[in-house]
C-alpha cells in the first residue's frame, strides 16, 4: 500500500509547502517524548521506545535522526 492510500492520509487540500499535515496526535505525543529523553536515555532507548509504541520506524528515524526536519509544534 502506498502512502498516500492509507485512509488517514490529508487530501491535497492538506498538503502545505511539500509536507503533509500532522494526522496523528498519539505519534506527536509520543516522539516528543522520545526525543526528550535522549539526553537522560540515549538514542538507542528513546528508538526502542517508540518501536515497543508501534510508531512506524520512518518516523522513528526521521526524529530521532534528523531533529531538524521535525516540525514545529
């Protein structure tokens, strides 16, 4: 299945400046925590923190990796 089939992904109306709108809240929620236990934890725990959440690792690794490219909240 690709990306833009999944039934949760913004219609086009919902795309901004080449990024796709935030469609899960429990993911923000979640990833934020993640990064904000890397000073105390580590990468490599706060990463299996949000694999044991079931956040996809895409994501996992495009915030935990690549901090810059988060968006802002």
């Amino acid at each position: 299945m690709m990306i833009n089939e999944t039934p949760d992904a913004p219609s086009e109306s919902g795309v901004q400046a080449g990024r796709r709108q935030r469609v899960d809240g429990r993911t923000r929620d979640l990833v934020n925590q993640a990064v904000a236990s890397i000073p105390t934890l580590g990468l490599a725990r706060a990463a299996e923190f949000l694999a044991t959440m079931n956040v996809p690792a895409e994501v996992a690794v495009r915030a935990l990796v690549y901090p810059k490219l988060r968006r802002a909240s």
